[in-house]
C-alpha cells in the first residue's frame, strides 16, 4: 500500500504545544503518552536495524516501531500476527456477525468509566449471545465467538460498541454433534437487544449501588439516585439496536475479514486527505446514505480532541474470547468441533489462511525479502552517515 501523504504525527506537530494550553482541562498523561509515541514512531528517536536484501545484498536503513495500541503504523503487522496465531481456532463453516451497541444517552457514562463500562458492555453482550444461542427455542447450542471493542464511528466521535464473529452454529449441550444454524439467519435480532439492554442496565445498577461509578461534570447531577434511575428509566424503554449479518463466507474470508476489525485504530492516515491553516480534512463513510464517501474538516484541536476520545485505559483488553472459544476451553472443545463438522485435519495442518512467515518488507531493487542483519541504538543511528535511502516499512 502507498504511503499516506499525510500522517497522524503530522497533525500533532502542527497542533504544538498550544494543543496542550488548549486542552488543559481534560488532557492526561496517558494523552501525552499516546501523542509523544506516534509522533517518535518510526524516527531515529526510537533507534533502527539495517534491513539486507537475501538475493541481492541491497541494504537500507529503517527504524523502530513505537508499538503503541493506539498508533496507526504500527498495527498492521500487529493484526497479521493475530490473524496468523488464530488460524487454527477457526472452524471450517460459515460465521455470522453480530454487532452490540449501548444507548447513546450512556455513551457520556462510559467515557468517564471507560474500564469499567467498557468491560460491562463486553461482558454482557457475550453473555447475551450466549444464552440466547443456548436456549432451544433459537439455535440450542453452545457457541464460540471473538469480541473486538471499538470506541468511534466514522467522525471520531464516542460511539462504543463490540463487534462479534462468530461460528453459524455450536455444539450440542451433550456435545454429541453440532448444530448448524440456518444460512439465512442467526439469532433474532429483537430477541437480542432486549436481553442485552436488561442485562447492560442491570449492571449500570449494581455499579451505582457499589459506588464503582466516577460522576464528576456534566455528570455530577448523576449523583442523585433518583436522576441516575430516571436515566436508566427513560433508555431502558428506549429499543436497543443490534446488528447481525447473515452468515458468510469461507475460513479464508473470515481470517480477512477479522483482519478488518481486530486491531483499527480511530483513524489510519490513509483518511487524511489535507492538512491546511490548522485544519484537517479526512474521508468518512456515511452509513446513513448507502456508505456514501463524504469529507469531513476539523481544526487541528478538535481532530486530536476526538482521536484521543479513544484512547483505552491502561491493561484494558479490547479483544475478548467466549464460550468455545475461551482460553481454559479451546484446547478441549475446538478439535471436538472439528470432528464433528467432520473435518479431517492431518497433524501439523493448519486451514487456508494469510502467507505465514512473509518479510516486513520486499527489496526495491530486486524484490527479494529484506531481512535484519545489524541492530542500531539512536546514539548509532546519530552517527552513522545518512543511508542512500531510508525505508519505514
């Protein structure tokens, strides 16, 4: 893919210390964290290696990635790792995907409470799909699904929901075979955002009662028990939407269409179209109108103001696994899947999948895989000679 003519770190330059004076009243030191990371990545600040090409013996110089969740560079490598270490949980039939989302009148709550609501929204909507999946009069099985958080729709503005993927189908409560769901539908939609919107209210109640719950600002009337049990009153009669697409593709789509939600970020600099007198103009896909492309322009503090709405407390794990696929459970439960969806997978096999094992980056001299041949520290890079050119894969 070409590289964007305008980056991430770009805007952040362009802000300056006035997007600190400016932002005083909110901005953290897990803000300044996640700026000073994307700004350093890929820059001699981080250090470096010397890449050699195996065929041709080319070198070039390229530096370090900052590894931060939330920096655009650095997580398509990230998310081909992922997708490479999950061939072998996914299961050779079609997979569904359902998509949870909290009231916006909550969305407020959880910005203040981004741990624990985040958590609570994760929680409950597996939980959701798992009983309605378990109960008999929909699919009756037990199933397994990844669960991805994100924070943002298209403007960057809050909007939390969680993606899940999910097999079409599950095991039988004896696990004596498994049960195909039908190839036109899932799980009643309906039935879904009514458990999940019971459950997410409840636990909204619970952590209220605890005094788990931060109500500073706009949110200080919240403080009162009755205004918090109005508001949860007046969403819980409120429809909750969710989103189920119908079941699709092969293994090999799946393991591409993962890669589409696991490890985004707000926004990839491919969006970026300019950036002029402190103003940035990005694309957005308007969901409303036939996912229309529209552009969008913001000032540069506004820009970030949104982009750091998304930034994820610290430990927090935006990618969850349920049911058949839990951690404790995979190693006992997917090889009985497999077995029987009767699929007869010689030892050491894994299913159609992205190329493992592939170079960071390719030779533009000759195309042959680049490979580390030298490590270098930023007190090197500093003293060594300009490369003819430098290279950021």
């Amino acid at each position: 893919m070409q590289r964007p003519a305008i980056e991430l770190a770009d805007v952040i330059r362009d802000a300056g210390p006035s997007f600190l004076a400016h932002s005083r009243g909110w901005f953290t030191w897990l803000h300044l964290k996640v700026l000073v990371a994307i700004l350093r990545c890929r820059t001699a600040l981080l250090g470096g290696h010397v890449d050699a090409c195996s065929r041709c013996g080319h070198q070039a110089i390229s530096y370090n990635s900052c590894r931060n969740r939330h920096c655009p560079r650095c997580q398509t490598h990230v998310r081909d790792r992922w997708i490479e270490a999950r061939q072998r949980d996914l299961l050779p039939t079609a997979y569904a995907h359902v998509v949870f989302t909290i009231h916006h009148a909550l969305a407020p709550l959880a910005l203040q409470n981004k741990a624990a609501v985040y958590g609570l929204l994760m929680r409950t909507s597996a939980e959701t799909l798992l009983d309605i999946a378990a109960d008999p009069k929909h699919l009756g099985a037990e199933v397994g699904f990844f669960s991805v958080l994100h924070t943002w729709n298209q403007q960057l503005q809050h909007h939390p929901h969680v993606h899940c993927v999910v097999p079409a189908g599950g095991l039988a409560p004896d696990h004596s075979r498994w049960i195909q769901a039908s190839p036109r539908f899932f799980l009643p939609v309906k039935v879904l955002g009514k458990v999940f919107r019971g459950k997410f209210v409840e636990g909204l109640r619970e952590m209220y009662a605890a005094r788990r719950l931060v109500l500073e600002g706009v949110l200080a009337p919240l403080q009162n028990p009755r205004t918090f049990a109005e508001l949860l009153r007046t969403t819980y009669q409120k429809d909750w939407v969710v989103y189920a697409k119908r079941p699709f593709g092969s293994t090999e789509h799946v393991l591409h269409y993962l890669g589409r939600y696991t490890h985004r970020v707000a926004i990839s600099s491919h969006r970026l179209l300019s950036l002029e007198d402190h103003r940035v103009t990005f694309r957005w896909r308007d969901s409303r109108h036939h996912n229309k492309q529209r552009r969008m322009t913001l000032s540069v503090h506004e820009f970030l103001r949104r982009f750091l709405l998304h930034v994820l407390p610290i430990g927090f794990v935006r990618i969850r696994y349920f049911g058949l696929f839990a951690h404790r459970r995979r190693k006992e439960l997917l090889p009985l899947c497999l077995k029987m969806l009767a699929v007869s997978a010689p030892t050491g096999a894994a299913p159609p999948s992205l190329p493992s094992g592939s170079p960071t980056w390719i030779c533009p001299i000759c195309g042959g895989p680049m490979k580390v041949v030298e490590r270098l520290t930023r007190r090197q890079l500093r003293l060594r000679a300009p490369p003819e050119s430098v290279c950021c894969p």
